[in-house]
C-alpha cells in the first residue's frame, strides 16, 4: 500500500479572477490537446480575447465570456449590460468593432425574482442597441434553490474585421494609451456588495466601446498594433500579458494614469491597488509613436474617451515584465495570482 498522500489542488475563486493563476489553469488543462494555430485561424493557443478564422479575404471573430457578478445591479449598470458590452468589447479588442450577432444564455436560480429578469433584459436590449449589435438567439435553464447564485448569463459574438489585432505585437518604443480612468468598476461593485459608505461617488465605468476603438482604428491609420481590455486583473494583468507576449518590457508611468477622485480614495482607505482593479468599459492600447497624437485626439473627442491618456512605452529592457515608475524612482509591478475583487465580472 502506498503512503503517499497525494495531493490534489482544488478550484478556487483566483482560478476565474484573471491574474496568474487562471492563465496556469488554462494553459495546463483547457490547452491540453487543442490544436495549434495556423496562419488562417487565430484559436485558444493565443489566449487572446477572442478567436479569429480567415474567411475569403476577411476574418470571422468569435468570442465567448460567461458572468457571475454579484450583486447584479450596481452603481452604473447591471449583469445583463456587463454580459453585452463585455462581448461587444473583447471582439473590439481584436479589431471586429461592427458586431454581427450576439448568442445570450441565460441560467436563473429557482426563486429568482421576475421583475428583476425583466430588468435584466431590458438593459441587455438598451445595451445592444447602444452597440448596434443584435442577440438573435439563445438558451433559458433553471437550476434548484442553493444550486446557483442568482442568475448566470454567457454571451457569445461574432464579427467580421479585415485586419486582426493582437495583443502580442508591441515592439519598443511603442506607446501604451489607456482610453479612460480606470478602476471605477471593480471598486463600484465591491462598495456595492459590502454596502461600504464611501466618500465620493463610485460608479462603474461599464459600457460598449466598439465605436470608441472604431474611432482609434481609424485615426491610428494602422498604427494602433495591439489592444486588450482591463478587466479582470485590472491594468496590471493587461500590460503583463501583452509584455510577455510581446517579448518587451513596458514602463508604466503611474502619475499619468487616470483615476477618479473616488476611485483614488476608495483604494486609498481599502488598501486596494486601483492598477489591479477590473475595469468594463475601458481598453489598453498599443500605439505607433508616429500615430500617438491622432489617436489620443480621436478617443478624447468621444464621450468614453475624454480621459483617454497615454502611460507608458515598450522597451528592450526586461521582456514581459511591467516596470512602475512612481516619479520617485522605479520598481517592478507585480501581477497578482488573482483579482482582488473576485465575482465583479
């Protein structure tokens, strides 16, 4: 008999919270025999924010994102906006920002209160219109009592986009352009939650920015080579992937970055790093120096882009690593095994 006592990791909540542990989970089980990309399908192997297929002359992006924020409603917005805009602006992130349709599956725990499914709903629709994009089918299961928190819902999307973006392509001397103040949703849906009495006013920053990213795409004049959305993990998390992807080093200049002046005081008091927060309605760019002013010009003359800035560079200098420079000196910025703020996307 053997006396070994094997051990056995167990799920816990950082394996869905978008830090390093999430990405070990995936790279370990979920890429396990998943075929490897080719120069017609961008597929799991990236771990980008979507997939993409070359169809004739153009690409097919798809992706796919399941949300279990508690509690559904919060200061700006709702689970069923998050479901629409968090789909709208993955398939964004890849350069699709005219969506084509959007699948919505929704799993409601028995005793769940109809009018507030009816609310649900309606911003999902409000949402989609906001983001002229269209849910033309999908599925409805319920589950027992205690089987569920409340209510689950995945949206699946689909776009069509001539060219690909990647979050693997920055080179030095890029530019890193952040289009808004960031953790506003995290903090929002955690003051929420534990019923904090904050000072200021927290306010999730959750919406579609398909025509925002439009707008940069088209000012950028193919100068905009990478992008990826802050959510879960926040900023940090972000920059950490497109580094280590990228096979660069960012250097983040942390008194450029924008934040509220809630947002500063709630992380201030919280001890939360706002760098680590999720945020919904923003996106991280990468940027030709050559085409910074047009696309900075372009975010801020939106109404989602008024903060828009650019934060740091790409440099030769330690690849996939995110250097923090405070003013004061700089350090490494670390990147947490998981969000801080878990159940907020």
């Amino acid at each position: 008999m053997n006396d070994r006592v094997r051990h056995v990791e167990k799920i816990t909540l950082k394996h869905g919270a978008g830090g390093r542990a999430m990405r070990t989970l995936i790279e370990e089980i979920f890429l396990n025999g998943v075929p490897t990309d080719d120069h017609d399908c961008i597929g799991l192997q990236a771990m980008d924010d979507g997939a993409a297929i070359r169809v004739g002359d153009r690409w097919l992006v798809l992706t796919t994102d399941s949300h279990v924020v508690q509690p559904p409603f919060f200061p700006g917005g709702d689970i069923g906006r998050l479901a629409v805009a968090g789909t709208v602006n993955d398939l964004a992130m890849m350069g699709a920002t005219e969506v084509l349709a959007l699948a919505c599956g929704v799993i409601l725990e028995e005793g769940f209160n109809r009018d507030d499914l009816v609310r649900v709903q309606k911003s999902m629709a409000e949402t989609s219109r906001e983001a002229g994009a269209r849910i033309v089918t999908g599925d409805t299961k319920v589950m027992g009592r205690g089987e569920l928190d409340g209510i689950v819902i995945n949206t699946t999307g689909v776009a069509f986009t001539d060219s690909v973006v990647r979050d693997c392509s920055l080179r030095p001397g890029d530019v890193i352009v952040i289009t808004g103040t960031i953790g506003d949703h995290g903090l929002a849906v955690m003051a929420e939650r534990h019923g904090l009495q904050l000072a200021g006013e927290l306010c999730s920053d959750v919406a579609p920015i398909n025509a925002l990213v439009r707008a940069a795409l088209v000012a950028g004049a193919g100068g905009v080579v990478a992008m990826k959305d802050p959510t879960r993990g926040g900023l940090a998390s972000a920059l950490h992937e497109m580094a280590a992807k990228s096979g660069v080093g960012v250097v983040l200049e942390e008194l450029k970055v924008p934040l509220t002046a809630a947002v500063r005081a709630a992380a201030e008091l919280l001890g939360i790093d706002p760098l680590q927060v999720a945020n919904e309605g923003k996106a991280v760019l990468g940027v030709r120096a050559e085409a910074v002013e047009a696309v900075l010009a372009a975010l801020r003359s939106h109404p989602l882009g008024r903060a828009a800035a650019a934060v740091g560079v790409a440099v030769d200098e330690r690849p996939g690593s995110v250097i923090l420079d405070t003013g004061f000196g700089k350090r490494l910025l670390s990147e947490v095994e998981g969000e801080p703020l878990p159940r907020i996307c």
